[in-house]
C-alpha cells in the first residue's frame, strides 16, 4: 500500500509524550498525476533522515470525516528545537515544498 512508516526502534513511547509532532493534511489537485504523487511519496519517505527526525509516517485518509482532505504526513522530533533549526530550514524540507506543488490543492499544518 501507500502507507509507510519509518523510525528507529530506540525510540520508545516515553520519547514520543516529549517529543514534537508536525502534522500535514493534504488536498490533492484534481489533476494530479500518480507520477506526481509517487515523487511526493518518496520525498516524504527520505525524511526520516534529517537530524532529530524520530519517525514519519504517511498515508492515504480513511476517514469519512476529513473534509475532502486525501492524506497525511506525521513527522516526529526530538524537540521544537529539532523541528525549527534544523527541519525547516533543511534542503530536504524545502526541495520537498517544491515537489509538492504540481499536486497540492490545498494543505494544513499542525505543530505540538
């Protein structure tokens, strides 16, 4: 399936309560390809390697209450401090803002 997740196993529960989560929900274009969204996919899947990332999960929505949203990126750090210096400003973050624009309508960002 489209679903993937990646982490490493040291990680445990206890890492997640005082950990930092960033939540994206997507809206895809109408016309969007599968090529386009496989790009996506795989910019997603290379995530976990940036420093401070604990995990990342994606998927394709299977709730009938997401508001037209069609799929999620959940990505985990260390701490607020991983996700701001050094996710955000990140070649692979950004690259992946870019990837993203051929098939994304729409789009909401969550942070806790």
């Amino acid at each position: 399936g489209i679903n993937a997740e990646y982490g490493t196993p040291e990680h445990t529960l206890t890492s997640m309560t005082t950990s930092f989560k960033h939540i994206i929900l997507l809206k895809f274009k109408e016309d969007a390809t599968d090529e386009d969204k496989s790009v996506l996919f795989k910019a997603f899947d290379e995530l976990h390697t940036i420093d401070g990332v604990i995990s990342v999960s994606h998927g394709k929505n299977v709730s009938d209450r997401s508001q037209g949203y069609d799929y999620g990126l959940l990505v985990v750090f260390s701490d607020q401090k991983a996700e701001q210096e050094v996710y955000q400003p990140h070649p692979l973050h950004l690259s992946l803002i870019h990837i993203s624009e051929p098939t994304r309508h729409a789009q909401i960002s969550y942070a806790v």
